[in-house]
C-alpha cells in the first residue's frame, strides 16, 4: 500500500492543475484516471474536441469566405466524417502527449483504472485487467467531470441517435439532424453541423435558451442561426422518441412531429460519482450527482477532500477548472492560497461565437445599477470590411455613477479572443475612459472597443464625475 501527500481523482483541467500545483510545491501526488489515456473530458469528449471539431468544419466548409463568394463557396467540395476525424485524432494525441510529459516532468505518478474510495483516507483503483491496488493519502481532490444524462425515453444506439460524448465518432455526415436541448452543447453541435449544410432542428422546452446570456446579444445570435437555416424550436417539450431503418422521429407535446436522419440529445449532463463509493468518505452528492464545495477553497464537507471542475457545477469550463485546481491544490497543501480574479470570460464556440464578461444588462437592471449602453458592429470596422463580415456585434456596460466598465458581450468572429480585453479593464476596475483615450492596432476588430466606449460616452450625461 502506497502513501501520497495529494490523491488527485480525474485528469482532466482541475485534476491535472491541481496535480502539477502540489507537485511544484514538492509533495508527493498520485493521478487516477479511469480512462486509457491522462486529459478526462476535456481532451477526449468535450472542450478540446468540440473546439477542434468546429475548427474543422470551419476551414474545410470554407464558411468564413461565404461573404466574399456566396453560399455556395466550398473549401472541399465533399466533406466526410472520416475528414473531422483525422485533424481530430491529431489533435488529441498531440495534447495527451504534452499532458504525459508534463506529468513526468513534474514527477507525477500516474495509474490507469477506476478509483472508489474504502475510507474516508484510503482508495481502491481497479485497473481495466481487473488488479487492484490500494492508496491512502492526506488529501484528496475529486475531478472527475461529468457524464451525459441518458432518459429512459431516449433509443441511444450510437449510430442515429447520439449523446454529446458520442457525436464525436459520427459516422457519418447527415443530410439533417435534430438536436435536443439548446444548451451551450446542444447551441455548439447544432450550428457546426448547420455550417456543413446539414439541416438541423434544434428543440428546446423552456421558452427561452441561454438564460445567463444578455437577452440582446441572444435575439443578435438567434436572428444569425435561423438565417443559416437551424430551425428553432422554443417552449417544445418531446413526448416520444423513436427509430426506423431510416430516421429518427420526434413527438412534441404541441401535437407536432419531426424526423431527421439522426438525433443528438444534449440536454444536459451529470456529475461522475456513482462510482467513487462517497458514502465510504461520508460525501453526499445532488440531484445531478454533483458535489457541493466551499466555493473559496473547493472543500467539501469532509475539509481533507476537495472537488474542482465540472463535478462541482456552474460554470463548469475548462479555463475556470483549471484555476480551480491549483487555488485547491495550495489550500489543501497549506500554502498560500491564489487569488481568483472576481470576473472570468464566459465562451460559447457556436457558429457564430458568443462570449461574455461581467454583468448582463439584465442582471444591472435588476440590482438598480444606472447604466448606459455602447453598441459596435463589426462591419464597422476597417478589418471587418477585409473579414467580409456583415455580422457581428460588440455590446458595452458602462456605470452612469462612476463610468466604469459593468460588462462587455460580443457575438461573431473571434468573440472568444476579444472578451479578454474586456476581462482585463473589468478586473483592474476600469473604466469607460480606458477605450476612449487609447488608441488600438488599426484595422483590427479590436477597435470595436473603441467605437463601442465613444457610443456609450457620447450618450452619457455631461456630469462633472469622479473618475
């Protein structure tokens, strides 16, 4: 039986920060992962697929030259599945790659198998031949993502009907898809494949989707997808779902029906611990399986476990997970603990993208916070002209009591880069000043910035403020 300082539970972005913040801190630290290879979700099913898989679509379906040269304009004339498959395969192996020699540089121990604990300090992993081993630690920290949430009622087969994680090894390519649930994965996959041309119809039940998103940047975003031709289906609740040798079929509670030749569901996904036997180390999960921590330090109720990533909830992203990770990697190894920045980028890689930081204009509203808005469009700009884009928009929020920066939320190309800018005038506790006194690389789309703050300063009342 082995001993570690740190028994990290999950290698994926919180799990492999973590891991690597205490090894640096010269500790000693084991990584289970239950899968072949060291990433978790984020490299094999989730964030860096899904981004790679988009990038794919984006270069080879020629979408971003469709401006220039029409509808029609392709950069492959045929795509198939086996081609996103290839620069995906690719991709993966050279992240597992660096994450491995990491891990080794660091010094690391690593093992491959399923991790339950016995006791509240002590794990048995059974590794895929059927061995166990077993380890005790001081500490532990649980990372192990989610798994899609799989209803009854749903015919999963692999083939026409998919969850999120399997959608990564289609096929093949659709002539139409259905996609239910208009959540930041249902959003993501549906648009992807509507820039493959393949008809999608994206159902959602509730009568609005992204609620977390300011309402103006979704009717921009909503206007966007339907004139790429997704047909959105709000405040439609599915009744039944079935299969034929040929299509998928959809019953809706209005009385409506709809088939396509495949179906993804991604409405929703749920936390990976029915396996880890908490009841041993006297954890108790929520409704989705998740663990409730301490949002400071990432402690659970049991102070010597922590739990960091998807698994813990909202935002659950990648970016996110992995400061996470090492702010509980030096609180459960007594060092200083790291600061978290109050604002953090929100990034949705749909086509087009969305990306937000700080405050919503519905959320000042509702804490009675004046404001007014700056507005530039992409096409306002030099470099959206070269671009070719005639959409795309850069919302600003600026406080009418002191003029700083409240939020910014963009949605078009490169949304996911720019929100950085925002992020760090958000966090310094800057303000709208910051974008009408500097000047930016000329032509960029940075410049929105620019624009934006002269909207919200030229309309704002001429008051001798404090700066």
């Amino acid at each position: 039986m082995s001993h570690y300082d740190l028994i990290v539970i999950g290698s994926g972005p919180a799990g492999r920060a973590a891991a690597i913040q205490a090894a640096k801190l010269k500790h000693k630290v084991l990584v289970v992962e239950r899968g072949q290879k060291v990433g978790g979700v984020c490299v094999h099913t989730g964030t860096i697929p899904s981004k790679t898989l988009r990038e794919t679509i984006m270069n080879l379906s020629g979408y971003r030259e469709r401006s220039f040269y029409g509808r029609s304009y392709r950069a492959k004339d045929e795509i198939k599945a086996r081609d996103l498959r290839d620069r995906l395969r690719k991709t993966l192996d050279y992240e597992v790659d660096v994450l491995e020699h990491q891990f080794s540089r660091n010094r690391v121990d690593t093992m491959f198998g399923e991790a339950h604990f016995t006791s509240k300090s002590s794990i048995e992993v059974i590794g895929e031949d059927g061995e166990r081993a077993t380890f005790t630690a001081d500490r532990f920290l649980l990372a192990t993502g989610t798994v899609p949430f799989r209803p009854d009622y749903i015919p999963f087969d692999g083939e026409k009907v998919l969850d999120g994680d399997e959608i990564l090894s289609l096929p093949r390519i659709p002539r139409s898809m259905i996609v239910i649930g208009a959540g930041v994965i249902g959003v993501e996959y549906a648009t992807m494949m509507s820039a493959l041309d393949v008809h999608v119809i994206l159902i959602e039940p509730r009568d609005s989707f992204l609620d977390f998103i300011d309402k103006t940047l979704i009717q921009e975003f909503t206007h966007e997808i339907r004139d790429m031709g997704v047909d959105l289906r709000l405040g439609s609740t599915v009744t039944k779902v079935s299969t034929d040798e040929e299509k998928v079929h959809v019953e809706l509670e209005n009385g409506r029906n709809v088939s396509a030749e495949m179906l993804l569901f991604a409405a929703g996904r749920m936390g990976a611990t029915e396996k880890l036997n908490l009841e041993a180390c006297g954890l108790e999960t929520d409704h989705r399986n998740r663990i409730p921590v301490d949002k400071d330090s990432y402690q659970t109720p049991q102070s010597h476990i922590y739990a960091c990533g998807d698994v813990i909830g909202f935002p659950s992203l990648a970016s996110t997970s992995l400061q996470q990770g090492r702010v509980a990697a030096c609180h459960a190894m007594d060092h200083p603990t790291l600061k978290q920045s109050p604002w953090f980028p929100y990034g949705i890689y749909s086509v087009p993208e969305m990306s937000t930081c700080g405050m919503s204009e519905e959320e000042c509203a509702e804490r009675g916070i004046a404001y007014e808005v700056g507005i530039a469009r992409f096409r306002e700009t030099s470099r959206g002209h070269i671009m070719g884009l005639k959409t795309g928009m850069l919302k600003m929020l600026v406080s009418l009591k002191n003029r700083k920066i409240l939020g910014v939320q963009i949605v078009g190309e490169g949304a996911t880069e720019l929100i950085h800018i925002a992020q760090a005038v958000l966090n310094l506790d800057g303000t709208v000043d910051y974008f009408v006194e500097n000047t930016f690389n000329y032509p960029t789309l940075a410049e929105a910035y620019k624009i934006a703050g002269l909207d919200a300063w030229n309309r704002m009342p001429n008051l001798d403020l404090e700066k």
